[in-house]
C-alpha cells in the first residue's frame, strides 16, 4: 500500500481549492460585464476578431461623420446656388421687360436700382460661409472669395470626404465655377465616381505618364502662386452690364445681354442638379454603413457576449463544486492522531 504523506494531502487540497476559486472569480467577472471573453487567452481566434470588428466600427463612426459633414456643406451650397437662381431668373425678366424700346429713360434708371440690389445680393451668396469657412473659395476657405468687382481670391480646389471605403466625394465648389464664364466651368470634377479616382491620383495612367506627372507639378505649382483672377463675362459682370444699359437706355445691349444671362441661369441649374445626385449618394452610402453597422455589432456580440442563462448555470455549479471542496478539506484536515490509533 502506498501511503499519502499529510503535506502531499495539503498541497493537492490547496491546489483544488484554489483551481475552484479562480474559476469562480473568472465567471463572476464575466457575469458582471456579461462577457464572454475578458482576456486574450479566453479564447485567442476570437479575440483577434473581436479586434478587427472594433476597428471596423471606428471606421463606421468616422464616415458617418464624414457622410454628415459632407450633406450639410452640399446642402448649404445647394440653398445658396437656389437663391442666386431665383436672382437670375429676375434679372432676366428684368432683362427681358426692358429689351424693347417699350420704356423710357426715367423708368430704366429705376429699374437699374433694383439691379444693383440684386447684384449686392449675388456678392452676399458668392462670400457665404459655414462656420468660419468660406464655401465657395475652394481650398482657401478662410479666404474671403469675391470683391464686390467681381474678383476672385479662392482657387479651383475641390475638397473631398471618404464616406466609405477609397470611395470620396467632394463637399464644395469652387466659386470660379459658379459665377464665371464655361472656360473655368468643370462640371466633370462633381462627378461622385470619377471625382475621387482624380482627387487622389490613383489613376494608373496618371502614374506611369510623364506628361500627366509635369501637368501636375505645373498646376500646383500655379495654384500656389495664383492670383487673383476675374472674368469679363462672369455673372458679376452681366449684372453690372444690365445696371449699365439700364442707366444709359441702351436696349439693344440689354436684347444682347440675355442670352449669357440664360447661359449662367443653366449652368447654376446643372450644379444644383450634380449637388442633388452626390446628396442622394452620401443618403445611399449612410443608410448602406448603417446597415453594416447593425451587421458587425451582431458579429461583435456573437463573439463576445455571454449567454447569460448559460453563464449563471456555470457560476452556480462552481460555486457547489467550491463548496464541495471546502467541506472535503475541512474533514481531511481535521484529522488529528488519536484517529488513526482507534
């Protein structure tokens, strides 16, 4: 017979009781956060999931962010661009009243007055700012854009927002595309699918060319030493030409006049347009990473949560095995020698 010594006995009952203990203290912690994995070692593969799912959701929060903050700059744009439509549209039924040789003089230097006031209103619109930004100044959106002669001290840079993975859209435009004439007008640049591709420059072509590379090089370097600009045909420019012929009754300039105003009435109706179609894709693309919100935080508590029923299942079996241990101990323990000589 082999015989257990008293300090064997002790060490292996000190080693189940404090097994039964650890156990027990790890369900308690568990239950308390319902948890399913509170440490790497719970369970190594699913914590390396849990991992990327996290980072997943921070990318979520930032796009919807991103998402939002591009809405309420394009719809801040879009607001401006419809009231400077509704002051075209008078100019041009201005215009168009006064185009005969219907009125006399008397009447068109009146009416000149009410121009003018459009055309202040036209400089109100064009040096709006949200915040303390400019929005339409391009890149220099703390730079005040317009003078009220009509020149121009932003640029034509676009900034862009990720509202979802590599996909980019831009959130202004630049003033020089509103309010001057087609040779500064890049409608194309508002496209939500091939704006982001020439922000970021990931376009292969634009990589392996030489050409495209010194285009580059030459255009910024142009636009960090641009200045300011004005065009003689820019909206600014047909209103004061509509104050002009009105003060000198020349209706013939007026008759020549209206159809640059109907041009800048359809370019402003096109922008407005592209606005709404990049405001509808940010709507699609937010209630898209909603979704995929929804998605990983399932996934995320799959992984990591407890089932609760399951968890007080388990602490309240440890706890009887912790109990069991104890009275076991207790009756090994108070042996004395006067039992063994019986």
């Amino acid at each position: 017979m082999t015989r257990v010594s008293d300090k064997s006995g002790s060490a292996a009952i000190e080693f189940a009781l404090n097994k039964a203990k650890n156990k027990l203290e790890d369900l308690h912690l568990k239950g308390a956060g319902i948890k399913r994995i509170i440490k790497p070692s719970d369970d190594p593969a699913g914590n390396i999931e849990i991992m990327q799912l996290r980072t997943k959701e921070n990318d979520l929060i930032q796009y919807t962010k991103n998402a939002s903050m591009a809405s309420i700059s394009l719809e801040y744009a879009e607001e401006a661009l419809n009231d400077l439509t509704e002051i075209l549209m008078k100019a041009k039924d201005i215009a168009i009243g006064q185009a005969s040789n219907f009125y006399n003089e008397a009447i068109r230097k009146s009416v000149a007055e009410e121009v003018t006031q459009l055309n202040k209103q036209t400089l109100g619109i064009a040096n709006r700012h949200l915040g303390n930004r400019y929005i339409f100044a391009g890149h220099r959106n703390e730079t005040r854009p317009f003078e009220s002669d009509g020149k121009y001290f932003g640029n034509s840079g676009t900034i862009y927002l990720e509202i979802s993975k590599n996909f980019y859209v831009p959130t202004n435009i630049p003033g020089n595309e509103i309010f001057y004439y087609s040779k500064h007008f890049r409608s194309e640049d508002l496209d939500p699918l091939q704006g982001p591709a020439k922000y970021k420059g990931n376009s292969e072509s634009a990589a392996t060319s030489k050409e495209a590379k010194e285009t580059k090089e030459a255009s910024e370097g142009k636009e960090a030493n641009e200045e300011p600009t004005q065009n003689k045909n820019s909206i600014f420019a047909q209103l004061q030409t509509l104050i002009n012929a009105l003060k000198t009754n020349d209706h013939e300039n007026i008759q020549d006049l209206l159809e640059n105003l109907e041009y800048s009435i359809d370019r402003v109706i096109t922008l407005r347009t592209k606005i709404g179609s990049i405001l509808n894709t940010i709507k699609n693309s937010t209630n898209a990473l909603e979704n995929y919100k929804v998605s990983t935080s399932l996934r995320k508590s799959t992984l990591e949560d407890a089932d609760v029923a399951e968890l007080f299942t388990d602490i309240t079996k440890q706890d009887n095995v912790l109990k069991a241990v104890y009275k076991t101990s207790s009756e090994i323990l108070n042996e004395n020698l006067l039992h063994f000589l019986r």
